[in-house]
C-alpha cells in the first residue's frame, strides 16, 4: 500500500504538487546519507492548530547542516514560516506532521562534496497519528533491547539530526519488529542504555527518573526536553545518568518520548512485564501535562506553542 502524502509540498522556493517533488537518481544525498531533517508535530488545539516548538525544530535542524558543513540558503525565520504555509496549503487544521529536509543534491559525483555543490530544500506536511498505535498511548508497548549497537560518538555526530544517522535506527526497529516487538531499545557502546530506534528513554524506579545523557549517543529530543521540564513544573526531578541493561528489567515504569512517538509507555522489555504491565502513575502524571499543552490544561509558559495563522507568504525566497 503506497502513501497518499498531501497536495502540496514546498521545494526550493516554491509550491509543487506532491507528486512532481522528486530528486534526480544520482542526487548525493541517495548515495551518501547527505541529509539533515526534522519532524514536527501541529496540534489542534481551542486556539485554532498550533506547531510545537517549531522554532526550536528549526533552529536544529539548521544546527545539524551546521555540524555537516550544509548551507541550507534560506534565514530560518523564513522556513519557520515556510512550514506553516505547508500546513495551510494542505488543509491540515486538524493536525499534522511536518518534515523539513535538506539534503546534498545533483552535482559532481564523490564522497566529500564540494563547497558550492548544491543543497536542496523542501517541507511536506501531512496526517500522522499516533507513531507507536494509539492504543500504546493508554496501554504501553511491548519493546526489545536491539543486538545492534548506538555508535560511537567519535564516528557519527548523535546531535546532528541526519538522514544517515537513521540507518542505525532502521536496523534496530525492523529487527524488533521481525521479531514481534513495537521497538527497539539500542545501548551505547560501553553497554549502558541508549534511545529507542527513534525515541529517547525514561526509566523510572521508586519515584526516581533517569534518562540516558547526551553522552550516551543520544539525539538530546526537544520531547525529551519538554518532559523534563514539565516534570520539574509539577515537583519531580529528572536525573541525567547512564543507565545499566539490567535496570529497564527492574524498572517500575519506562516510558519513551519523541516527536512521532509523543509520550508512549512501555509495558515489558524483552518479554519481562515492567511494574503491573501496564501504564504507571507518574507517565501518566507525565503524559497528562504533555497533552495538557494542547487542551489548554497545562499553561503555555515558555511559549512552546506557535499558531499557524494566516496565510501571508506564497513562498520563501520565491513568488
């Protein structure tokens, strides 16, 4: 079953039908993993749809074509925009989620890429619900720890949100998946706990919160950041420490966060029930205040909420 996608994608400066966004065979990025991305969720809310932390998303996905020597050839504060006119341009008021990319296109073939070969840019919007099933929002999921490794933080750069990067977490969630697992929980190289596939990871044990550091060649999640800070807003504190295998086993609940996978509980780990199976009190406190941003009833104080508003540019950089 392919993918219907959209109306409308944004690409290089102007609107084009979803279909005709293509990219040449011998792009640079299909050969070399040359991509940097970002997902971004819009949320309906009693204000009209909103983006969550749009700015923030932005602002690291223009890090990570930093850390890879991209130029991306537009001001942030115009792709900003640009996103939210994706979203209009797809009647997307219910909901969405956004994907910003750039990537190394056609040009001179080789490994390391000249300084003026080109670099694409495009942002597509369409409906996305629940990454992990809505029902794992309630229930939790049943995930395993991957026989594949995270890297090496000397190897791959973890912060750059790249499209190479993902070959990692293609491998650790289809191998979870083939074996009848929702996801996969990855370890670093010294053994100690990761990230999910996609996800970052929260293990909770006698009121105590631990989640991987950056250290452990973890992408730092804007999700992941939310929750701790909304942890902190409600009197619980959340320890940034590296993480033994053996403690997800014993852990009273685990939960993952994530753009795609908002705040999903994990209900057992390699087929060990984790507390009661099933959803604990504090990811749901947790998961409450997360959701809450969006119904109005946790306060938006640090303005992590962006509206969507009215049309006003046709195009970045374009007509």
């Amino acid at each position: 079953m392919s993918f219907a996608g959209g109306k409308l994608i944004w690409m290089n400066g102007q609107m084009v039908p979803w279909e005709q966004a293509t990219v040449h065979v011998m792009a640079h990025a299909l050969h070399y993993g040359s991509s940097v991305f970002e997902g971004i969720r819009v949320y309906k809310t009693p204000d009209g749809p909103q983006v969550f932390r749009l700015t923030d998303h932005m602002r690291r996905f223009y890090d990570s074509a930093a850390i890879y020597r991209m130029p991306v050839g537009y001001e942030c504060d115009e792709l900003v925009e640009v996103c939210k006119e994706v979203v209009l341009a797809n009647d997307l008021m219910n909901g969405a989620y956004i994907r910003p990319i750039a990537f190394r296109g056609y040009g001179e073939p080789g490994l390391a890429p000249k300084p003026d070969h080109p670099v694409d840019v495009a942002i597509a919007a369409w409906e996305w619900g629940a990454y992990l099933g809505a029902d794992g929002l309630e229930q939790g999921v049943d995930v395993c720890i991957s026989s594949w490794q995270r890297v090496a933080a000397n190897t791959i750069p973890a912060m750059a949100k790249a499209g190479g990067n993902y070959l990692s977490g293609q491998l650790i969630s289809t191998e979870a998946k083939r074996l009848g697992f929702a996801e996969g929980i990855a370890l670093s190289t010294d053994g100690t706990v990761s990230e999910g596939a996609g996800e970052n990871v929260f293990v909770i044990r006698d009121g105590r919160i631990l989640t991987p550091p950056s250290t452990s060649s973890i992408l730092s999640g804007l999700t992941r950041d939310t929750v701790i800070k909304l942890a902190a807003r409600i009197g619980l504190t959340v320890e940034e420490k590296a993480i033994p295998r053996e403690a997800l086993y014993l852990a009273d609940e685990i939960f993952f966060t994530g753009t795609a996978a908002e705040v999903t509980p994990v209900r057992s780990v390699d087929r060990i029930e984790i507390g009661h199976g099933h959803r604990g009190p504090i990811t749901k406190q947790l998961q409450d205040a997360f959701f809450g941003l969006f119904t109005g009833e946790t306060d938006d104080s640090d303005g992590w909420l962006e509206p969507v508003g009215v049309q006003t540019v046709a195009a970045a950089g374009g007509t």
